[in-house]
C-alpha cells in the first residue's frame, strides 16, 4: 500500500459495486480509512473484508441517501467510528436513458433523487467535517469529489432527465468550488464517459437493446480507470486543485 493518504478517512457513496468499488479500493490502497455508503450492505461488507485482508480499514454503512436523515445518520456515524472526515467521493447515481415522450415518471423521479438530493443530502452533512479536517490536520487540506458524467457537458437525444441532473451536479460543484476554495476544501467534479459497470441494468429492456446497439464495438472505460482519477485529484499537494477532469472512452464521440 502507498501512504499519500496515510491518516485520513474517505467516504465513498454508490459503494456497492462498479466505479465506488474501485474508488473505495484505490483509496484504500493509497492508505485511506475508507467507509462504504450504499445500500446492499452484503456488498459493502464483501468489499470491506477484501480491503482488511490487504492491511487497510474499512467501515460498511448501509443507508439510503435519498433520505436526508439516513444520509445525515450515515455520515455521522463514520465520523463517529472512523474519527472524521477527509474525502468524500459522491459517487452514487443512477441513469435511464430514453426519450421524453410517454416516459415512466418514476424513472425520472429515482434520477432526480439519487443523482442530485443524494449528493446534497450527503454533501450538507459531510461539509462541517471537511471544513474541520481541512483547518485541522497535517494535511491541510480536505477533497469533495463528485462524479457526473459526459452527459453533464453533451446533452443528446434520449438523455434528457440524466443529462439535467448531471448538468446540476456540474453548476453545483462549480459554485461549492468558489465557495470553500479558501478555507482549503477542495471541490473538484470528475465526467466519465462510458464505463464498463451496471449502469444499464436499470434501463427498461427496448432500451438496453438500444444501447447495446450503440455501444457494439466500443472498448468501455472501466472503473478502475475512473477510481485512478479521483486517487490522482485527491492526492495532489495542498498547492494543486484538480477542478475538472473528463475522461472518454478512446472511442467514444459525444
């Protein structure tokens, strides 16, 4: 393991699986504390016995961040256990491509509130200990990363819902940047294009078909190629803010 990140703690949303497994990893192996916040917590635990057995810490909190107690409750909780905060990675979102026309209001709603309450839910909790851990520890500096999306920059045809709440998550980090940048929190917002993870697993099935069609012949990102660009924005000196990093598929055009 590296030691860049010796003595600090990360949180990690959208843990479970893909590009936060990876990030809770690579945090981790940089020689973060890192706790876990999704909501299968067989996952979680599964992920944190993988990094104990390779000497690291890690903590698994199950809770739905979409309610601002329990992502209130959560944050607390691993500053309870873990003795504060440092990183915060607001990984956790969910797409369902497809067009407006007659789309389920459902499918718009569970992207309203992961996509952009989650990350506000755990982003207001999470900010007092970012403040403190920045003021107060040898690193003199603490990182807010959040994940969004190419489809924050290039809104395209089906991507709608997914690309304003991705827009959002893009204006919100800008304004929190400028807003903190002088009590030495970092806020940086990481774009992925398209990644290898289960991201279409929660499209309806006429429009998997669509974007499998789209995506034939394209070698997909995968997460650990994301997770080493949030390692690399959180681990730079104290002098250095990584604003904006976007990162394409070789192959990928929008």
């Amino acid at each position: 393991m590296f030691t860049r990140l010796q003595d600090t703690v990360a949180l990690v949303t959208g843990a479970s699986s893909g590009i936060g497994a990876a990030t809770a990893l690579s945090l981790a192996a940089e020689g973060a504390a890192v706790a876990l916040v999704a909501r299968r917590h067989d996952r979680l635990e599964g992920l944190a016995e993988k990094i104990r057995a390779e000497g690291g810490t890690a903590l698994a909190v199950a809770a739905d961040i979409t309610e601002q107690d329990r992502a209130a409750a959560a944050v607390e909780h691993v500053v309870a256990e873990l003795g504060g905060l440092d990183i915060l990675v607001n990984n956790a979102g969910v797409g369902m491509p497809g067009p407006v026309l007659n789309a389920p209001a459902e499918e718009w709603e569970r992207m309203l509130t992961v996509n952009l309450q989650g990350l506000l839910h755990v982003t207001h909790a999470a900010l007092p200990h970012l403040l403190r851990a920045a003021e107060g520890s040898a690193r003199g500096v603490a990182d807010l990363v959040n994940v969004s999306s190419t489809a924050g920059r290039v809104a395209r045809p089906g991507t709608a819902v997914y690309s304003m709440t991705k827009f959002g998550v893009n204006g919100f980090t800008e304004a929190l940047r400028q807003e903190v940048m002088r009590q030495q929190v970092r806020v940086s917002v990481v774009e992925p294009g398209t990644v290898n993870t289960e991201f279409i697993t929660h499209s309806r099935n006429e429009i998997r078909a669509s974007l499998d069609q789209q995506l034939a012949g394209m070698e997909m990102l995968r997460p650990e190629d994301i997770a080493d660009t949030v390692a690399f924005v959180v681990t730079r000196d104290r002098r250095v803010s990584v604003n904006e990093v976007l990162v394409r598929a070789a192959d990928q055009s929008w």
